[in-house]
C-alpha cells in the first residue's frame, strides 16, 4: 500500500499528506479511500475492486488524475509546487 502513495507523492512534491485505508465490504469486495492534501485543496477518493491492490490503484490512478485537472485549473499552484501537467 505504501509503494503506491510513495510514488504519488514522489510524483507530486506538492501533496502534504496522502493516506490510504482498504476495507471489506459485506459484498466481498474491496473499497479503497485515499485521502490527500495539497496546499488548499484535499482530494478523497473512494474505488472498489476484486482484491485490495486493485481497489488500491484505482483509487491512487484517481487521486492522479485529480491532481493533473488540478493542476490544469490553478496555474498558479502547478508553478509554486512543481505539479508536472503532462504524464
């Protein structure tokens, strides 16, 4: 779980704070919440999937795009905090 939130921030200097919580649902599958704090803006994201590392890089892959249309919406913060836009 870790690896993926490592890569995140890795990729994004700006974030202050990603964290990650994988439960079971009653159904059997597995819901991942990742939570994460840029300078003023929080992104929490919910994905299922069969196993946790599914539900788990859904939810990171997400998390990725979120910052990247972030990042597309504030200029101002993609220079101050080094967000790439493009990959």
């Amino acid at each position: 779980m870790t690896n993926d939130l490592s890569a995140l921030r890795e990729r994004f200097p700006a974030i202050l704070r990603a964290r990650a919580e994988v439960t079971q649902t009653a159904a059997g599958a597995y819901e991942a919440h990742v939570d994460v704090l840029l300078p003023q803006h929080q992104i929490i994201l919910n994905r299922e999937g069969a196993d946790a590392g599914s539900a788990l890089r859904a939810a990171v892959e997400a998390a990725r795009r979120e910052i990247r249309a972030l990042a597309r919406r504030e200029r101002e913060l993609a220079a101050r905090y080094g967000i790439r836009r493009a990959a």
